[in-house]
C-alpha cells in the first residue's frame, strides 16, 4: 500500500465525518418548509415512543454484537462448538417465525413487543454460566428475540401510523432520522461495551451492561404503548394463520419479490459482518488494523446513507423501491471495489455500510406499503424465515466460499436485488388484500 495503515484509516474517519456533516447540511439547507411544518402531525407522540423502545433494544444488540464470538470461544473447548451456537441461534430465529406467526395475531404486536426484552434478558442471563446446554437455551431465546425484534415492534409502529393518517413524507422522513441516530448509538455502544470489558477483564459485561437498555425499552412498552387501535383484530375476527400467510406470500407477486429482496440483500449483510475483518487484514501490512476505528466509520458511513436516503427521496423523488433500487446498486459498486486487493477495498467497506444505511430505512417503508393492517403481523414473520434460512445455508459454506467467493456471491445478489426492485416498480406497490 502507498500509505501507512494507520495514516489510510485515520483519513477513512475524517473523510466519513466530513461527508456526513455535508450531507445533512445539504439536507437542512434545502428541506422544503412543507417538510417542516409536518412536526404537528403526530398528536399521539407514536414516533417518539416507537423510537424510545427501538433504540433501546438496539442499543442492547449493539453492545453485544463485538464481543459474540469472543466470548463464546471462552466458554467452549472447539471452535465447531462456537459455530454451532451460531448456528442454534439462527435456526431459532426461523422456527420462531413459524410459531409466532400463528401466536403474535393472537396476543397483539404490544405485548408481542414486549417478549422482545423479555427473551432477550433470559438469554443475555446464561451467559454467567459455563454450561454448554445452557448457553444453547441462551442462543435459542437470543435468536427468537432477535427474530422478534426486526419485526414485531415496526408492526405495531404502522399499525398506529395507519390508524392516525400520518403522512408518508413524514414517516419516511422519520425512518431515516431513526436509523441515523441507530448509527449514533452503535458508536457509544460499541465504545461502552468496550470499557465494560477492560474494566471488568471478562467478555460477559458487555452482555450483562445490555440489559439495562433492553429493561428501559420495556418499561417504555409496557408503559407508553397501547394495543389499541394497533392489533390485528380490528380488522378481522379470523386471525391468519401460518399455512393462510404463507399461501398469501407465495400468490402474491409483489410479496415473493419482497422476500426475495430481504433475502439476498440481508444475506450479503450477513456475509459481509463476517469477512470485512478478514478482508481488511488482507490487504493491512501487517494485519494491524485497529478494529474499533474502522467501527466508528462503518457507523458513520451507514449514518451517510440514511440522510442520503432523505435527499433521494425529497430532491429525486424516488418511490421506496426506487430506494431499495439505488441501495443495491451502491452495494453492487461496493463488491466490486472490494474484489480488490488494495485501498480499493477500504472504500468498497465504507460504500457498503452507506448502501446498508439506505436499505433499512427503504426497506421499512415498502413493508408498509405492501402489508395490510389485519396481516401485517403474522406476514412479516413469514417473510422473514427465508432470510434466516439463507444465513445458516451461508453459515455452512464460510470456509467454503472464502473471502472471494462471499464477494462474488454478493455482487450476484446485488444484481438479483436490482432486478426484483425495476419488477416491482412497474406498478404503483398495492396493499395486501389476502385477508
């Protein structure tokens, strides 16, 4: 390399901050008085009480996520026993959205809200043992609340946003503001998991600091929240059941084309969490690269893309699949300079996480315009359980596919995405009507 590693990853920092106070000065320069003058709209306070409990949720994943296979390795004789924890926690992500499709339309997206933290502190619990059994029952809870989590609390959320007739400007807005300040958590969490570790000299304070977070997102759900005018059952008194969800997935185009999205680009995700630090190293002299900076940019730079999705979306006018368009192609561009084994790959790094920042936000957006109140709850755990499945088929072929092979099937991926977005957007996304 031309420069010291240091030297490359210090301006990698710099350059995501100064692109991000560029961007969101854009942004604030150029937003349209329509746009601000929304603020009143939300007289139920559903945003902020949304946002409370979803950021306190992640902020407990956040500050677990570094030190996962650290302290797992601890606890266990063979690196085979740490995949297979991994691998535990995946498959009970997928059987839980099996089992919760049937059990959620039944007891409401609040108080399926409020398993979230619930699951999520039982698992975080075992990790004071030593016990292999018991750190499985840990993996089983942690996978079926992680499962939860990136469904169950977002249901209720639309549910509400139906229900008051709050603009879609303002919730997109909204989505991109919630995910910037996720960018934001990640960073402190990352560094207060950090000092719970050098403080304490074990790997589990870290676990046991997240549940603090996951306590006050529950007693922000089981205090704020309300069922009603969010649950299922306003709109019909058949609640749907697996077998009618998956048969309304599979007649419906747009609903086939949104799992297909989800699962290709979350499963590059997943590939790219698990070789970004090995792709560094490849290309680091030496293989010193400092971990934690290049964190603190990653963060950034997915704080990047969430404005970028804003201006997109104001200034372009692009619809949410338009966005989920634009975000696979930033992600394609990305592997394609990650294919290199120079600086290259450090920028396809930070262009990744900047697509990554775009996705969520988007995605979100067009979850809620596909499903309908009545099967919001039960179809959104559905859809996910391909995306848990690909993880464990990608899981089980780590060391098979390598550090190129995950790049190609990535770029692969991103074209698949890109293609199902131009096939949705020929007509304008349509509700759900499969109830």
């Amino acid at each position: 390399m031309e420069y010291l590693p240091n030297d490359v990853f210090s301006l990698m920092t710099q350059g995501c901050v100064a692109v991000l106070c560029l961007v969101n000065g854009v942004s604030w320069l150029t937003r349209s008085k329509a746009t601000s003058d929304e603020a009143g709209e939300d007289k139920n306070g559903i945003r902020w009480k949304y946002a409370a409990a979803f950021l306190c949720f992640k902020l407990g994943d956040w500050m677990q996520g570094p030190y996962f296979h650290r302290m797992y390795s601890e606890k266990v004789e063979s690196q085979s026993d740490v995949a297979m924890l991994f691998l535990v926690g995946f498959l009970s992500a997928a059987v839980f959205g099996i089992v919760s499709s049937q059990l959620l339309p039944r007891i409401g997206s609040r108080k399926g809200t409020l398993l979230c933290p619930t699951m999520f502190l039982l698992g975080t619990l075992t990790v004071v043992y030593d016990d292999y059994s018991i750190l499985l029952l840990g993996r089983v809870l942690g996978g079926a609340a992680s499962a939860a989590m990136h469904t169950v609390p977002e249901t209720w959320f639309f549910n509400k946003v139906h229900a008051d007739g709050m603009s879609s400007s303002m919730v997109s807005s909204f989505m991109s503001w919630l995910f910037f300040i996720d960018g934001l958590g990640g960073i402190a969490s990352g560094h207060l998991a950090n000092f719970a570790a050098e403080t304490t000299g074990t790997s589990t304070a870290p676990f046991l600091l997240a549940a603090a977070p996951a306590c006050v997102g529950f007693l922000v759900v089981a205090v704020l929240w309300s069922e009603e005018g969010s649950a299922c059952e306003e709109d019909s008194s058949e609640k749907p059941s697996f077998m009618s969800s998956f048969r309304s997935v599979c007649t419906s185009k747009k609903l086939l084309l949104l799992v297909l999205v989800q699962t290709l680009f979350e499963g590059t995700l997943y590939l790219f969490v698990m070789n970004w630090g090995r792709a560094l190293v490849e290309v680091t002299p030496g293989g010193n690269v400092p971990f934690g900076q290049v964190f603190a940019s990653l963060m950034t730079a997915s704080m990047i893309g969430s404005s970028l999705l804003t201006l997109l979306k104001e200034k372009a006018n692009l619809s949410p699949l338009g966005l989920i368009i634009a975000a696979a192609l930033t992600g394609l561009v990305s592997f394609y300079l990650m294919s290199f084994v120079s600086t290259l790959r450090v920028f396809g790094i930070l262009l990744y996480e900047v697509s990554v920042g775009m996705y969520f936000p988007a995605i979100s957006l067009v979850r809620s315009e596909l499903l309908s109140p009545s099967t919001r709850i039960s179809l959104s755990q559905v859809i996910r359980i391909p995306v848990n499945a690909i993880v464990i088929v990608l899981m089980l072929n780590y060391e098979r596919l390598g550090t190129t092979g995950a790049f190609d099937f990535s770029k692969l991926a991103m074209i698949g995405v890109t293609l199902c977005g131009f096939l949705s957007i020929g007509g304008r996304p349509a509700k759900d009507k499969s109830e």
